[in-house]
C-alpha cells in the first residue's frame, strides 16, 4: 500500500461512481451511483465493492483475474487522468469524502 | 397455427422479429442490448423461451445474457471465459507466436435436450461449455490443445471458432470450423479432437493439403443424416459423406465458390443452400446482384434464386452466421446492409422482413406452436 492509501485508511466511506451508458444499462443503474468503501479509498477498492453490488460488472471494466484496466477505459477523477497510476493509490481526498465522482470512462472512438 | 421468432444479431444490439405461419408481416422489438455488437443470439431446441445471446464491445468486453421468457426480459449471466493452464501461443498474421487471448463470443450453440447445457464457440479459438444455464463456463481444452494449435492463425475477423455441429445421436460426436485452422471432430463430448480436413486444398499457405490451416467459413448438417456435412470454405464448397474423415468439392457451377453461410432445408438433407460473393478482396455479390443458390442434388448443379432479392446496385455481404431454415419450408437470411430476407417456400421467393436494421451478424428462427 502506498503512503497515499495509507493516509486515506478512515474507516467505511460512501464514495460516488460514474458509469458510461453501456455499463449502466448493464447493470441497470440510474444515473451516478455510491458505494461504501473500507479502508483506503483506491480505483481498485472502489472498484471492488461496486462488482459485489452489481455483478454483472465483473470483467466489463477490469479483467476477471488480473484486474487489469481494459483498455478502452479510463479512469478520471477531480479533472484529473488517474488511469495510468496504480490502482492500488488513493484516490483524491475529495472522491473519498464523497464531494467528487470516481468516473469510468469510455475512450471517444467508434462508431 | 405456428408462430416463427427470428433472433437477429446486429452490430448494434440484437432484434426479434415475429410473424405467423404466413410470415408476410412482422413485428419487430428491439433493440435489445442496444449498442453492443452481438455475434450470436439463439434459442434452446428443449425450451423455445430460453434463449441466449452474447452481446460484446470493444469498450466492455464479453457480456452473455439469458432469457426465459422467448426475449421479453434478460438477465447477464457469467462471462468469465478463461482459458485453462498456461495457453500457450498460436500464430499472429505475420507469421509470429502470439499468446492465446480472449475477446469474444462467435457462436452459441444449445444441446438439443437439455436447456442449460450451450457450447460457446470463441476467439481466440477455444470451445467453452456450460451446464448450469450460463452460470459458469468450462473450457473444452483438448481442442485448444491439439498438436495442430501452436500453427493455427487467424482469418480476416480473427482466430475464431464459428461452428459447433452436436451429431443428434447422442453418440458424443461433434465438429467444429475454426478461421483459419479447419474442422475438428471429437468422439468423446469435447475431451479429445482429430483434424478433419482431407480433401480441403487452400491456396495461401505453404502446404495447400496440410493437416490444419485452413480457412473453413461455415459447417451445416442435416439432423436425418448427421454423417454427411456440407462446408463453405473461403474458397470452395465442400461436402464429406463420412463425418469428415474425406471432403469432396460440390461447387459446380456457382458464379463463385467464394461465400460465407451455407445451411441445408430442414426437411430436405439434398437441398442446399449458400450466397456467393465475388471474392475474397471483394466481399459482394457478383455483378451486384443477390443470389441464393440452390442445390437440390447435394451439391454440383446449383441454381440461382432471385425473386424479391435487389438485383441491381447490391454490394452487401452475407455474414456466416447469418442463415437459418425451419420446417415450414422458410429460408431466412440478414445482410451487412441491415436486410433480413424471407423465403417461405423453399427460396422460390422472397420478401423482406426488415430492411433498415443494423449490419447483420446472425440470424435464427423458431418455430412456436
């Protein structure tokens, strides 16, 4: 755990999520979502407890075994691009007081 | 009187499409998983209800989705499609050892008695199986695993695994087409596998007559007769009279031996049907205009059907999965143009059940009571 992550470990908090549309419709979530994290508040953690609210999320962000990121996705926060830290670091203090989201993003291609 | 249910795969969400016996009108509910490409929906032959479907996206990845209710509601069910042990590399286009990767489901293909058993071909190729109506996946592994594997390279669409055919008999015997290694057939439920591809000549790769390596399109069989197997390979049509120990060419005189599906009528195993394309650098029909052809003789004399198709200025394709045929003389078909096609005396004529859908992926047809 990073020094980061470390400081962040409060106890349970409601942390905010958005989701992209595909993932909502999925899941059959209605707009931005919370979820209550223990301990350190991290893309991974956050990550954690919304698959075991919502199961069916399981594989559509992060890889089944690996958790690796897909690659299509990316993840935001704070107007910041956090994708390319570990996602075992804390997420901004702002996210974990719940006063910013934790966005999933879907890369702008396609068509 | 009968119903017939088409389940319509799109690249953006999947389609059915109702009628009756008559299947003049249609009404069409959709899109279902409206965004995601779905290579492949279809219905258990045990419970017309339960379907399937395996929507995927670039973005999201493998989704699978169940419904008990003939379509009406969904549920996602398990998409851990995960290779057993270490996968091992097969190679890439350049001719390089490349790792075994998921990306998606190419087909599905439900046991004909039991509701929650479903074989789920895959790219990269591998054959995946559930028996607990998609609640978990297991991987088939003796196939991907053969001694042909570490060869085998992809087709244009990728390292795929189209074709599942289950020998009605019970007897444990299967086939499988994978792009571009060949047909594989196992006597045993799936443990163990045999290439299957004597007989098939392809141009393109170092030994036209190797053991594997080649780029089979599509398999069909007719149930009466589950020895005899008809194939669209990239080029050639193909026919073996001996579950696939010998392959014989029954091209005849199609305008192009170059095509994508082939099915047989479901009440006829001698009658034929597939869609030649041009070529494989130009994926319409020739002289723009949409054939079907018919054989009525197993293969070799073929003839055109035209009625109610475009013949003139048609330049789309017709995907390998994109063909069905019921027992009440229907032949139906969608197109990368978003048109399903309707045939409901045997290809003599047509209509058009949809005509602004999607790019068609898959195409299959219940009959209901």
């Amino acid at each position: 755990m990073s020094d980061r992550a470390r400081e962040s470990a409060e106890g349970p908090q409601d942390v905010r999520v958005r989701l992209p549309y595909h993932l909502r419709i999925l899941a059959r979530i209605d707009g931005e979502v919370a979820v209550r994290v223990e301990g350190p508040v991290t893309p991974n953690s956050v990550l954690d407890a919304l698959e075991e609210r919502w199961p069916e999320l399981q594989g559509t962000i992060r890889d089944h075994s690996s958790k690796r990121r897909r690659a299509y996705l990316r993840y935001f926060a704070c107007e910041e691009d956090l994708s390319h830290d570990s996602p075992d670091d804390a997420l901004p203090e702002r996210v974990s007081k719940g006063e910013e989201p934790f966005m999933v993003v879907g890369a702008m291609a396609g068509g | 009187m009968s119903a017939v249910r088409l389940l319509v795969g799109t690249r953006k969400g999947a389609f059915v499409l109702t009628s009756d016996s008559e299947r003049k009108n249609w009404e069409i509910d959709g899109p279902h998983f409206a965004g995601w490409e779905v290579y492949h929906l279809t219905g258990s032959p045990a419970d017309p209800d339960r379907l399937y479907a395996a929507p995927s996206m670039d973005w999201f990845g493998q989704v699978v989705q169940r419904s008990d209710d003939g379509g009406r509601t969904w549920d996602a069910m398990d998409n851990r499609f995960e290779y057993t042990g270490e996968p091992g590399t097969h190679l890439w286009y350049d001719g390089t050892p490349r790792p075994w990767e998921f990306t998606r489901v190419w087909h599905l293909e439900p046991s004909a008695t039991d509701p929650d058993t479903v074989y789920a071909g895959v790219q990269d190729a591998a054959l995946f199986r559930t028996t607990d109506g998609a609640r978990s996946w297991e991987e088939l592994d003796g196939l991907r695993t053969h001694t042909t594997a570490p060869g085998w390279q992809p087709g244009a669409g990728g390292l795929c695994l189209h074709s599942i055919l289950l020998d009605p008999r019970g007897n444990g015997r299967m086939f499988v087409g994978i792009s571009a290694a060949g047909v594989f057939r196992s006597d045993d439920e799936g443990r163990t596998w045999t290439a299957a591809n004597r007989g098939l000549l392809t141009d393109g790769i170092p030994d036209p007559d190797a053991e594997a390596g080649h780029c089979v399109h599509r398999l069909a069989m007719h149930p009466s007769r589950p020895d005899v197997l008809f194939m669209q390979k990239h080029w050639d049509v193909m026919r073996s009279d001996d579950a696939a120990e010998n392959w014989t060419e029954i091209s005849g005189n199609l305008p192009s031996d170059f095509g994508f599906p082939i099915a047989v009528h479901a009440d006829d195993p001698d009658t034929l049907y597939v869609v030649p394309i041009t070529s494989d650098s130009l994926h319409y029909p020739p002289d723009g205009r949409l054939r079907v052809y018919r054989s009525r003789s197993g293969g070799q004399e073929w003839e055109p059907l035209t009625e109610g198709l475009p013949q003139e200025n048609c330049y789309v394709n017709v995907l390998r999965d994109a063909m069905a045929v019921d027992s009440l003389d229907g032949v139906y078909f969608g197109t990368t143009g978003g048109q399903v096609h309707v045939s409901s005396d045997s290809g003599d004529t047509w209509t058009t059940a949809a005509d602004t859908l999607p790019s068609v992926l898959s195409v299959e047809v219940q009959t209901l009571q």
